[in-house]
C-alpha cells in the first residue's frame, strides 16, 4: 500500500499539531493532498479508470470545503497551508 501507519503519521506530525492528532484542519488537507497526488499519478498511467476519477474529484472536493472553512475561521492558517503544500488558490 502507498500509505502505511508511519507516512501517515509524518504528514501528520509535519503539518498537523502533532503526530496523534488527526483531526486538525491542516493535517487532514495535507493528507487529502498527498492522495490526491498519488491518485493523480495514477490516472496519467490508466486513463480510462473511472472509479479512481471520481474518487478523486472527491477527494478534491473534501479538500476544498476544507480549505474554505479554514480561509473563513483564520486567514493566516489558511495562508500558511496553501503556501506550505503549494496549493493554487
């Protein structure tokens, strides 16, 4: 598998609060981001998997309403994540 227990941990341990906490609007886009991008690679290779290209507009999608909730509750936050993962805004 792509992610295992201590990948995910990292992500969430680099742009989370800290490594067990999993529910912080960071590390969740940070990992959202990292799927994203795997699932990205992917479907350059297998152009005609439908199900990984709407889990990923999904997943594009969570990340987003994410994104927006936290660009509407603190600004800097918002900033600082987009910058740090490279996000267009």
């Amino acid at each position: 598998m792509y992610l295992t227990k201590e990948k995910k941990a990292e992500i969430f341990a680099k742009h989370g609060k800290s490594a067990q906490d999993t529910g912080s609007a960071e590390g969740q886009i940070a990992l959202f981001t990292h799927r994203i991008n795997h699932l990205t690679g992917h479907l350059k290779k297998n152009r005609k998997d439908f199900n990984t290209e709407r889990s990923l507009v999904k997943l594009v999608g969570k990340r987003r309403s994410l994104l927006d909730y936290l660009k509407k509750n603190d600004i800097s936050r918002y900033r600082a994540i987009v910058k740090e993962l490279g996000l267009r805004k």
